[in-house]
C-alpha cells in the first residue's frame, strides 16, 4: 500500500497512530524529567519540537499543508469570522492577568515558544491530520472521532494525581472544545486561525497560573467553568456542522 494513501485507506488505523504518536512521546518527556531530574517544561518543550517536526513532515510526505487547512480562505463572504465565537476561553484567560505576572520579555517569547509548539502539535494531529484522513468518511465522524480521542489523551492527566471528577471535567471540556474546533476547521478549510486562537488562550494562562511549573490543581470552580464551556463549545459545533457541507479535496 502507498504511503501516500495509507491515511485515507485506513482512516481508524491511522488515527489511532497518530493518538499513540502524541501518548508516548509525552509519557517519555514525564519520564524522562523524572529520570534526569529536570524540569517538566524543558522535556515537556522537547517533546513539543519533536512531534511539531513529525506533523510538519507527515503534512510534507503526504502533500496535505493546503488540505489541512494551511491556506487562505476559498469560501466566499466572512466565514473564516466564525473563529470569534472560539474566544471566550482567550478572553476569560486574558481577564485573570495582573500586571504583576507578566514576565521579562525574555521568558514571554519562551513562553510564547512553548504555548505555539503546543497548539501547532494539537491541531496538526487532531484537527488536521487526523480529521482530514476521516473527512472522506463523513463531516460529522471526521469531527467526532478526533475530538473524542483528544478527550481521552487529557483523561491520562489523572496519572498526576488528579481526583477523578477534575480530570473526567478537563476530559469532557477538551471533546466539546475538540469537537467545535473540528467543526470550524471542517466548515472554513482552514487550520491556522484555531492555532492562533489556541496558542493565545495557553499563554494568557501560563501567565496567570504558571500552570505547568507550580500552579495550583484545577478545583471546583475551574470544573463547574470547564462543564460551561463544554456546553456552548459542543452547540456551536453541532450549529456550524449543521451548515457546512464537503468542501472539494485540495492538493498542494
């Protein structure tokens, strides 16, 4: 079987591949910082380069940057617009600023660094890889299925000591937000501006909560906000998905 093809032959095959691809390298950058005794975030930023490395190759072996969204607009009017209703999480993140947080400019940019690596990797693999492997397959399974495995890739955040009911919240809150993220990518052809919207909203709260070095655990609260927002993001998918029909395959 051609290597070019083997993603829309075996759409399933090759999503669960791409899941494995992101699981493992993310339990070896925890444990290698466990075993080198380094910080989380130099492994975590390392784990990051290397897999935004492996999507950029995938999409350049099997000729899919315009496919998967890396492209302007083909659609007519204002569609790419719909990626405002995609910001409140930008917005809520951006409000629990203080001045006080806000780094040297050097660590801004390495946090900007990390927080673009990270959406890159994220999207390429479920929004863009993944979901147009499955587009042949239908809008709505090509929206779904990713969505539900990027909700299953948070539940492993219970290995780090989680309780059971945050972690099930972070797993139902990133589906919804996966799903309508699929759904504005799928509708639009374009990738890059969920990316952009992405690696903002990760900043603003690395920031704020310095999440990844020594925040506090998710508590009731960031529950009960994760289970709004899953909500609104799962009703603004099935809405867009409802008026999206399949837009002609692109090559490069």
């Amino acid at each position: 079987m051609n290597a070019n093809t083997f993603p829309l032959r075996r759409p399933y095959l090759f999503a669960v591949l791409m899941l494995a691809t992101v699981l493992v390298a993310g339990i070896l950058a925890v444990a290698a910082a466990e075993v080198a005794n380094l910080s989380v975030v130099a492994h975590w930023s390392a784990m990051s380069a290397a897999l935004a490395l492996i999507g950029a190759l995938l999409l350049t072996r099997l000729g899919w940057w315009r496919r998967a969204g890396f492209r302007r607009s083909e659609r007519p009017g204002l569609h790419f617009l719909l990626w405002l209703p995609l910001c409140p999480i930008l917005v809520w993140n951006l409000s629990q600023i203080q001045v006080a947080e806000l780094a040297s400019p050097t660590r801004m940019v390495l946090l900007l660094a990390l927080t673009a690596l990270a959406a890159f990797v994220e999207e390429v693999f479920f929004r863009g890889l993944m979901l147009r492997a499955l587009e042949p397959r239908g809008l709505w399974r090509a929206a779904l299925l990713p969505a539900l495995l990027f909700g299953a890739m948070h539940a492993f955040n219970g290995m780090f000591g989680l309780d059971w009911h945050i972690v099930a919240g972070q797993t139902v809150y990133a589906m919804a937000i996966g799903f309508a993220y699929a759904a504005y990518v799928l509708h639009t052809g374009l990738i890059w501006p969920v990316i952009l919207v992405h690696a903002l909203a990760n900043l603003a709260d690395l920031i704020d909560q310095e999440v990844v070095l020594q925040g506090d655990p998710p508590g009731e609260a960031d529950l009960l906000r994760w289970l709004v927002y899953a909500v609104f993001f799962a009703a603004y998918g099935i809405w867009v998905l409802r008026r999206t029909t399949p837009a002609p395959s692109t090559a490069d």
